[in-house]
C-alpha cells in the first residue's frame, strides 16, 4: 500500500482529524526513534518512523484514546 492511502486510512481513523493525527504520529515515531518497537512488520532501518506511525494507525495497532493512556 502506498503512503498516502495509509495517510488517508490513519485519517479516517482518528476521525478525519489532522491535528491529532499530527500529534499521534510525531509522539509516536519519536518513542520509535528512541528505541521502541514497532508494533508493525516493517523494518525500522529502512522505513521513515513517520511512515512507521502512520501504518500503526492505520491497522488499528495505535489508537488516540489508548496512545494518550500510555503517554501519560
């Protein structure tokens, strides 16, 4: 799947939202970059953590409600 249709699909997950798809995927691709791991089958050494974030959302690995609980 492209990018962008998995932009489109985390979109839609977090209600059409941008702002806190922004968040989310920033707050998250930072954990990934400070060494946790994927929740995805992706490989971190050769995939953006961005694009990471963005699949996890995508496939319902990460959701706003469950991410903001572990963040805090």
């Amino acid at each position: 799947m492209r990018v962008e249709q998995i932009a489109a699909k985390a979109l839609k997950k977090m209600k059409n939202d941008r702002y806190k798809l922004a968040l989310v995927v920033a707050k998250r691709a930072e954990e990934l970059a400070n060494g946790a791991e994927a929740l995805v089958d992706l490989d971190k050494n050769k995939n953006k953590f961005t694009d990471i974030a963005l699949y996890e959302i995508a496939e319902d690995k990460i959701t706003l409600e469950g991410f903001i609980e572990t963040s805090k």
